[in-house]
C-alpha cells in the first residue's frame, strides 16, 4: 500500500477547540446560550435604533465584525446591544483586533442616557491594541488598556495577551454588586458595583457627568463602535443566581 500527496487542512477552531458559535455539551448543561447565531444579526440592533445597523458590521464566515472607518466613536455603523438585558450573568466571547484597534464590550448599558454624539453609556471591558493606540497612555495607572474597566480599573500588569490577529476570550462575571474581568482564563480585576470605592473611581473619571453611573440593576450587552475592525465570535451567556 502506497500513498503520495497527502495534504491536511486546518479548520477554523475556536481557542477552546470547538467549532465556532455552537455550544458544548457541558455548556449546554450550564445552560449557556449564544448570543450570536454565527450568521445573522437575530437577538442585536443598533444602540440608538430599533433594527441592525445598515452599514458598519460585516458577518461573514462565522465572524462578526466591525468595520475600519477611520477611528472615530459610534461614527459609522454604530454600537450595537442585545435585545434582551441581564443582571446576574457570565459572559464569554472570543474578539481579534487589528493593529492600532480600539473597541468595547459594555455591560449595565444605558441606550437612553447619552442622546449626544459617541457610544452609549455602560461599564466597559476595553478592547485595545495597547502597544499602539494612543489610549493606552491615557487616563490612569493604565486603566484605558486591555481587558481593564475603561476609565476606572486597570487590568493586572501580568495579563496574558495574545498577539493582535489571533484571537483572544473575554469573560465578564457579574453576579449582585460582584464584577469581575477575565482574560485568556485568567482573572485580571474585580470590583463591587456601588461600593465607596467604586463611586470613589467614578467621581474622579469622565463618567462623574452621569448620574448613579454603572449601578443600573440590569442591562444589554453591547459591542462598541469605535472606528477600527475588531471581530468577534463565540459570543456565549448564562444567568446566573445569587449566592
């Protein structure tokens, strides 16, 4: 028996090792649920409309995402949030930037709250290509970088980070006033909601303009528009009880 030309073709995994946007077995008994179907915009819409935005996001090839249109805030297509809203939650989501990239996945959003120009209003795991875009030096102690609660909390020092064009997970645990920012299965900050230390950070960013901002006792799950591409898959979530 003789073989020649043999060839091997990678599929496009997720970092867990399973097929994007589907659910495992063991998740499924945890009850999780896709946020996003891998192929249309069922469950989002526009942060400032009722439907999907027209322009702006691309879905193609199981992967969602936001287009380059020069790097201004919610210019283009615009944030998008979920239809439903969560309190008690964890949330996963596999998201790839692009070099020099900027972007968001806000938490306890407010659609109604910022009837101005840029994004609407939430607590932040900042999406950002630290090595290159200018944010990252901004604000404090390095609490504009990646996987940090934008404006409020860095993210540890020691964050594993994969190169920017692979993909990396978020995990955002919400659970009564208790949050907490994952990144590439590692914890890298936590807070309570409404705490004095909390109001403390706030009163002292540029979110003090808001009024009892990010105590909200629920909300959607948006993903922000920032100007840059930035995909995102796998986008998984389940409710959770308090303990």
């Amino acid at each position: 028996m003789r073989w020649r030309r043999l060839r091997i073709q990678e599929l496009p995994l997720a970092a867990t090792g399973t097929t994007p946007n589907t659910l495992t077995r063991e998740e499924r008994e945890q009850r999780y649920e896709l946020l996003w179907d891998g192929r249309t915009s069922w469950g989002w819409k526009s942060a400032r409309g009722d439907k999907f935005p027209a322009n702006g996001w691309e879905m193609k090839d199981g992967v969602l995402s936001v287009l380059a249109s020069g790097g201004a805030e919610s210019q283009a297509g615009g944030d998008i949030v979920t239809e439903q809203v969560f309190s008690d939650f964890e949330l996963r989501l596999e998201f790839r930037l692009t070099p020099g990239a900027n972007s968001g996945v806000k938490y306890f959003v407010d659609v109604d709250l910022n009837k101005g120009p840029g994004s609407a209003i939430g607590l932040e795991y900042q999406l950002l290509d630290d090595e290159r875009h200018p944010d990252a030096k901004l604000g404090r102690d390095g609490n504009r970088k990646l996987a940090g609660l934008y404006d409020l909390i860095p993210a540890a020092a020691a964050k594993k980070t994969r190169p920017i064009g692979e993909w990396n997970e978020a995990r955002i645990v919400s659970r009564g006033t208790h949050v907490e920012h994952w990144l590439n299965g590692e914890k890298v900050l936590e807070y309570e909601r409404g705490s004095d230390a909390f109001r403390r950070l706030v009163s002292e960013s540029k979110f003090k303009v808001w009024p009892d901002f990010g105590e909200r006792p629920a909300g959607p799950i948006l993903l922000q528009d920032h100007g840059d591409r930035v995909s995102f898959r796998n986008i998984k979530i389940r409710r959770l009880r308090r303990t």
